[in-house]
C-alpha cells in the first residue's frame, strides 16, 4: 500500500456523511493555520483563546472524527493483512500436506512395485532351478539309458563268446 503524498487528500478515507470533503478540508485548513500561526483565515492576528469556542467545538469535532475514521480505516487494513496471512499460512500448510502426501504414496507405491520385483526375481530362480534339475536328470536318464545298453551288449557279446 502506497502512503499518501504529504498534502495530497486522503481518498481511502471514509468521512461521516454530514461532514462532506470540502467542509472537512476548511475545517482541517482552519486547525492548522490557527494551530501553526496564530492566525485567522481573514489575515487578523489572533491567539489561540480567543477562537470562538463554538467553532473550537467543531473543530475537535472533526479532529475527532478525522482520528477515529483513520484508526478504522488502520484497524481494517490491519485486519485484512491478518486475515490474508493466516490465509496464506493455511494455504501454505495445505500444499506441504499434499505434497507429503504425494511423497508417501509415491514411497509406498515404490515398495509394493520393488516388493513385486523380488518376488518376480524369486519365481524366476525357482523355474531356472527347476529346468536346470529337469535338464540335469533328462541327461543322466540319458546317459543311463547309454550305459544300459552298453552293458547290455557287452554281457551279449560275453554270452557269445563263452558259448562259442
């Protein structure tokens, strides 16, 4: 938010409805130069205890106004800076929950994915020791049935050796 300009009208400022701008700004006028010089508006030289005590009235009036207006408009633009804070700390909190969330699940997904790996790795070396067992016995089946038959023909050729 920008600070006015010194001198410049307050534009964010409300005034009460039966002290329009241009009546506010003499009267603030007024305050000020009677304050600063001593001096009426019509150039006479005066001291402060003589002003009308009528206009003096209304003069803390507006002074009055003036501060209370002023400290609503602070107490609101200090609320709303409150309220958007703690709506960005909210906002804040909820992103970082959704992003450990996210986390989490992504943790969890990795664990059940690497889970399903080693008990894939597993299945795997149990067909590759089963087919290597079952190739193993196919080739000692094999190297038996040789032997059987090698055998036989030589207790054949023995048989007929001894019987010739």
């Amino acid at each position: 938010m920008r600070s006015p300009t010194p001198g410049a009208p307050c534009t964010t400022l409300r005034l009460p409805v039966y002290l329009s701008k241009t009546r506010f700004s003499s009267l603030f006028r007024q305050v000020h130069t009677a304050a600063e010089t001593g001096v009426d508006t019509a150039g006479k030289q005066k001291e402060v205890s003589e002003i009308d005590h009528q206009q003096a009235k209304k003069i803390d009036e507006a002074a009055q106004k003036f501060a209370e207006a002023l400290m609503s408009s602070y107490r609101s633009v200090s609320d709303r800076a409150v309220s958007a804070q703690a709506l960005n700390a909210e906002l804040t909190q909820d992103f970082f929950d959704a992003v450990i969330d996210n986390l989490r699940i992504q943790g969890e997904s990795n664990l059940a994915v690497s889970q399903g790996l080693i008990n894939q790795q597993q299945r795997q070396r149990e067909a590759l020791q089963l087919l290597a067992q079952e190739s193993v016995d196919a080739h000692m089946d094999f190297l038996e049935s040789m032997f059987f038959f090698h055998r036989q023909s030589v207790e054949a050729d023995e048989r007929s050796t001894r019987e010739s």
